[in-house]
C-alpha cells in the first residue's frame, strides 16, 4: 500500500509520517513539494506517485491573517483539496481530508453532529467548509475528518504557549467563554491508521464526513489550569501564581472564535469500534514531553 501525506510539516503531518510509516510505503511532501496555491501542480504530484491513499492535512491555518488574504486562503483551503480530489477519482485512491470545527458559528449549546447546519463566522472557517463542499462534489471516495483544538510536543500550539506563558508570567489572564475538544496531533493520525487498517481488512469506513476528537469539552481558561496544574505534577517549575478567566473581548482579534466549537465524535467512534479517550487523558502525553523537554 502506498500513502501520499501532504502537510507533511504540520502537527498532524508530522505524526501521520511517523505512523503510517509500518503499514505501507510513504511519499511525503511539505510546501516545498506540494505548493497548496498551485491547484494543478498538486494535482500533477498525485499522477505522478499514483498513491493507494491520500492523506491531506496541508492548510492555510493562520486564521487571522486569513483576514486580509482570503484568496490565498480560499487557494489553499477549497480549490485545490477540490483538485486533490479530482485527482484521486482519477488514479483511484482514497482521499482522508482533515477539516475544523470552525464550519459552525458556535452559537449552539450541545455538541455539533456531522449533519448539524454550518455556519462560519470568518474567512477561515468558510474557506475550510468549501473545501469541503469542492471534496464532496467530485465523486471521489473521501474521509473528511473535522478535529479540533490540536496539540502536539513538537509544534507551537495552545498548550506550549501556556507553558511558555506560565514559566515567565505570575499572573496570566485566558479566555473563558470559548469551549473545545483539544485534540492530540498523535491521536489523529492513530485513528487514521484505524480507519486505514480497517480497509485493508475489506471493512471500509463509508464515504463521508466524520468528526475526529476527543471526548468531553473545556473552556480555554480550564484548559490552561489543567495544563498548568498538570506540569507542576511532573516537576515543571513555573512562575505562575494566578490565572484568572476573562472573555474574548479582553483579546479582540480580526477573525471571531466559535464559542461553541465541541464536535460529537459518536459517529466515527462507533463506526470505529472503539472509545476516543477524553481529553485530559490525551493531553497528558503531550504536556509531558513539553515539560521533560524543558527540565
């Protein structure tokens, strides 16, 4: 089995590379290899390596400059993943395209279902959805997996901003009326690998789109105590004395948040057959490499 990853450089690319690596041979590219704003020449790579399965997990994901470059941004994000997809009904291969939870406004209470209506409430947010819509369009056999709120070690993300904050910082101030499920950069590509093994097995996953998180939801202020809380346990030796809870109006930004953006992962978890941990059981890993990095 061959497997093209794309966004090879990102979190979620990284760990992808990593994991895929015993179940097949792997093509993997960053920007370099597979510029996202040259819809054609994407195209042209998969021709070229004729993969088996392709795992997209390239994105323009600077959610506030996208701002003031939407063209760049709706490139990135719709037209060419459209052009992937073209490109995998044309050699045969299965697309797993990674999405957000910022398709929805995040007005709604309860989680958000695979079948709840979208709403996006900036230029990110819609350029990820006609992305979405330009996949779904093709025909082309698809895994659109929207996730949420990723971290890893090895990349910036909110949890090592936290840590960085609270190590230099005695008082840190965090939003707390935006919720999410943060969601391990480790744990995506795990339950592709699932998702990919259960093919190989003849029991593939339906065409679709499928929501890929962890279980239970946080606010960014509870979050950042957990993660705190969390490495003061290991031994990190932090700053840090108060945290208080604020909301998004102290930190305006171009781009609104979703307040609500936690996704129900029921549908992939039973079609998978397992349990997705809960959060705070997968960030746990992460917060640890970050601070055995650090002490």
């Amino acid at each position: 089995m061959k497997f093209l990853i794309l966004g090879r450089d990102g979190q979620v690319g990284t760990a992808l590379t990593a994991i895929l690596a015993p179940l097949g041979e792997i093509a993997a590219y960053g920007r370099a290899g597979a510029d996202f704003t040259r819809p054609d020449d994407v195209a042209r790579l998969v021709h070229r390596e004729r993969p088996d399965i392709i795992v997209n997990a390239a994105a323009y994901t600077a959610v506030d400059k996208a701002e003031s470059e939407p063209e760049v941004a709706r490139l990135v994000n719709a037209t060419s993943p459209g052009r992937l997809a073209e490109a995998a009904l044309q050699v045969g291969a299965r697309l797993i395209h990674i999405s957000t939870d910022y398709v929805f406004d995040g007005e709604q209470t309860q989680p958000y279902a695979e079948d709840d209506p979208t709403s996006p409430i900036n230029v990110y947010g819609r350029s990820k959805l006609e992305g979405e819509v330009a996949i779904a369009a093709t025909g082309a056999d698809y895994l659109t997996l929207r996730t949420s709120w990723v971290h890893s070690a090895s990349h910036p993300n909110f949890a090592g901003k936290m840590l960085e904050a609270a190590a230099q910082r005695e008082e840190l101030q965090v939003i707390d009326d935006q919720s999410g499920c943060p969601t391990s950069a480790r744990l995506i590509a795990e339950t592709i690998g699932r998702t990919i093994a259960l093919g190989a097995a003849g029991r593939p996953l339906p065409s679709g789109l499928y929501h890929l998180t962890t279980t239970g939801e946080t606010s960014r202020y509870d979050y950042a105590c957990f993660i705190i809380e969390e490495a003061r346990r290991m031994g990190a030796q932090l700053k840090v004395e108060r945290i208080l809870p604020v909301p998004s109006s102290v930190f305006p930004t171009p781009a609104p948040r979703p307040k609500n953006a936690h996704l129900s992962n029921h549908k992939l978890s039973s079609a998978l057959g397992l349990d997705l941990p809960g959060w705070r059981e997968d960030v746990r890993p992460t917060i640890a490499t970050i601070v055995g990095a650090t002490t």
